[in-house]
C-alpha cells in the first residue's frame, strides 16, 4: 500500500497526453511545490489523500485515476473524512443480499458484532503487551471482559462491554504519554475531530479517518454495502460497515500516534489551535501522521502461510466477510493474524548494553565505536532497533550476569 498526501494551496491533478500530471500545494509564494507525472499502467500509487485548502481536479484526471484503480480521498481541516471516490465497486449483488439478510436476522448480527469486538480486544491487548515492555506500569487484563463479551445478547449489551473496556484500554495506554502531550482521555471513537483538544487526540481521529478510507476501498472491492454494518447502527451521514471493519485494525492507528510519540518526530508547529481552542494538524504534521501510517499499515505479518503487509489482510478480511455472507466460508473471524512486536528498547535491554564493559564487548567480536553508539540510545528515550544476533548475544551475557 502506498499513499500520496496533498495539501496546502493550489492542489492541481490534470492529464496531459494521456499521463496524469499531480501538483502539490504550496504555502508561501516562494515555495517550489513538488510535482509528479505517471505514465498510463505504471502508477505504484494506491490511494490520493487530498488534506489541501484550495485546488482543482480535472474530470479527466478523475477518469484517469478511477480506470487505474487508485482512490481519491478528501479530509477536511478537522481530519475528518470528507468525501472518497472509490475504484468501480464488484456488481455481485447477491454479496449484497447477502449482507442485507444477515442484517435482518438478529442472532447472526449478533454473532458477527461479536467478532468484531473480539478481534478489538485480541489488538488491543497486543498493544498494552508491547507497550509494557517499555512502560511497566501498564497493568491491564482483558480476560474478564471477554467473558463478559461471550454472555452478551444484544449489540446494545456488546457495545456496552466494549465501552467499558475502550475507558480502561486508554487509561493504560496514557501511561506511556508524556505529560507534555496533555493526554487524559480519549474522545468517543467516532467523535468528531473538532472536539479534540490535545495532539494525541488530534493524531488519532486524523490516523482514524485515513483508516476508514482504506476499509471503504476494502468494501467496495469485494461488493459490500458500507452503509449497512452489524456492530454499528445504520445512519444517513455514516458508513456503519466501514466503522465495524476498523475495528480489528485501529490498532494500527494507535501504534502509528505512539511511534510518532517515542520518536519524537511531532513538534508544536505542526500543530494550531483555532479560536475555539480546538486543535489541529498543520499540512506538516498530517504528512508526518500519514507517511507513519502508511509505514505501519506496510509492515509484514504471516497469514495463511505468507507474508503480507496488514493492509492486504484488511482486504483479505472483507473478502472472507463477503465469502461467509454468501455461504462460501462457513466460519469468520477477525483475530488472526495475531499482531506481535517485540522490542529492543525494553528497559532490561537498556540497562543490558549500558552496563556492557567493552571488554565482554570485545569477546563477542564488536567494535567499541558500536557499544559506543549503542549505549548512547539505551541513554536516550527515543526507540531503537537492534540485529537479531547483536540482541541475541545481549540477552544471554544477560542472563550469565543475572
């Protein structure tokens, strides 16, 4: 998966001898916005997020990017999904039927709302589980709330477990928020930007609304209706299917706000408070959110025996809905692939490679500049990463020394 973000002024997309010429938006008379030309069939892009003030796009270059299949998505300032222009959609209307039908019925509702928040708590525990490697304070067991969730009868029931599980999940995960971020509670998951107040909270309804545009193009290739869901009520202004497949996968979204966190990367100027104190992303920081996004929904995990970046299994997960609404999969779920990620800026890793002598250093073979280098992100608070065998021959000396 690869995104495009435009934004600022002047935003203009227009075909000329048949390739499509993109023209980044500027924000000073003085700047050289950057420009793009694509050849007929040979676009690596996948989906256009228009985040810009001003600009125009030519019917023609709509045609252009609609027969190429890449989605065309505008948010508005408030990081909200404004409006996205789909690939042509699969005409299997039995898919829809299908999907109708099993809205009708009750108990089979039922069952797939319930599969859905499953799946949300198996990520969300994840996420807790990796973040403790860093922040043990985080202490949170979702193991009596899954219970709660296999004994309810309705989605009101269902929905009431997982609100509740939502206020303690982002309890713990404010634990590993500096204070400088001002971070207390998260806002309602489909609340509007606008209420935001804080960065995190800005981050996450903008990484939230890139989320949802990837569920709609997911849904829209397989035949679905995005309007119908089975956790979330039918609503004019809502795409309550495209709510209901983001759910196993917000994770992702969380992950992206936090590694921005760690690495330091956001700062205040890519923020702006407006007259009514509410908080939003400046274009730097929207380009910051969406390039980390789009590296995490990239990243690999094993599914049925491949490797595949987490937004293919989103679109493999819409499949296998759409395959078990029309009785071709007998069985849906929405919890595997489990996401793993282990860390190697654990606080027992740091304290590991700080405490290193360059002598036991020396025995397994490195240099002192690397043990050097080495100590000097164990010293810091930003994250790190280390080669397997390095991390493998630290986890032992280790584990003598203990």
């Amino acid at each position: 998966m690869k995104l495009l973000l435009l934004n600022g002024h002047g935003i203009n997309m227009r075909v000329d001898s048949a390739k499509l010429h993109i023209k980044d938006g500027r924000f000073s008379t003085t700047e050289d916005p950057e420009e793009y030309v694509f050849s007929p069939k040979r676009m690596d892009i996948d989906s256009i997020v228009v985040y810009g003030r001003s600009g125009s796009l030519s019917l023609e270059a709509i045609r252009w990017l609609i027969k190429h299949n890449v989605q065309i998505t505008i948010l508005d300032w408030n990081g909200k999904l404004l409006t996205t222009m789909l690939p042509s959609e699969s005409t299997n209307v039995k898919t829809k039927f299908a999907q109708y039908h099993a809205y009708e019925d009750q108990d089979t509702r039922v069952k797939l709302a319930k599969k859905f928040i499953e799946a949300k708590f198996s990520k969300s525990e994840a996420v807790l589980d990796y973040l403790k490697l860093r922040y043990p304070e985080i202490n949170y067991d979702i193991s009596v709330d899954k219970g709660k969730l296999e004994n309810a009868k309705s989605v009101r029931e269902i929905l009431g477990v997982e609100g509740g599980v939502a206020w303690k999940y982002w309890n713990e995960y404010a634990k590993a928020i500096p204070e400088e971020y001002d971070f207390r509670a998260r806002t309602d998951n489909n609340a509007r930007a606008s209420n935001s107040g804080d960065k995190v909270n800005v981050m996450l309804n903008y990484g939230y609304a890139l989320l949802e545009s990837e569920c709609l193009r997911a849904i829209n290739s397989v035949g679905l209706d995005a309007h119908v869901g089975f956790l979330h009520e039918m609503n004019p202004s809502k795409n309550s299917l495209a709510y209901d497949l983001q759910e196993p996968f917000r994770f992702i979204v969380d992950l992206t706000v936090m590694n921005l966190i760690e690495k330091g990367i956001m700062d205040s100027k890519d923020f702006i408070r407006t007259e009514s104190f509410s908080l939003r992303l400046r274009p730097t920081g929207a380009r910051k959110v969406t390039e980390e996004f789009n590296s995490v929904m990239n990243g690999k995990v094993e599914y049925r025996k491949k490797n595949s970046s987490w937004g293919s299994v989103l679109l493999l997960k819409a499949r296998e809905l759409s395959h078990h609404l029309v009785g071709k999969r007998k069985t849906i779920e929405f919890v595997k692939p489990v996401y793993i990620n282990e860390r190697d800026d654990t606080d027992l890793l740091r304290k590991t490679i700080i405490d290193m002598p360059y002598t036991e250093w020396k025995k397994m073979g490195f240099s002192k500049g690397t043990l050097n280098y080495m100590k000097q992100n164990a010293n810091s608070e930003k994250p790190f990463t280390l080669n397997v065998h390095v991390r493998e021959r630290l986890e032992n000396w280790g584990s003598i020394v203990e």
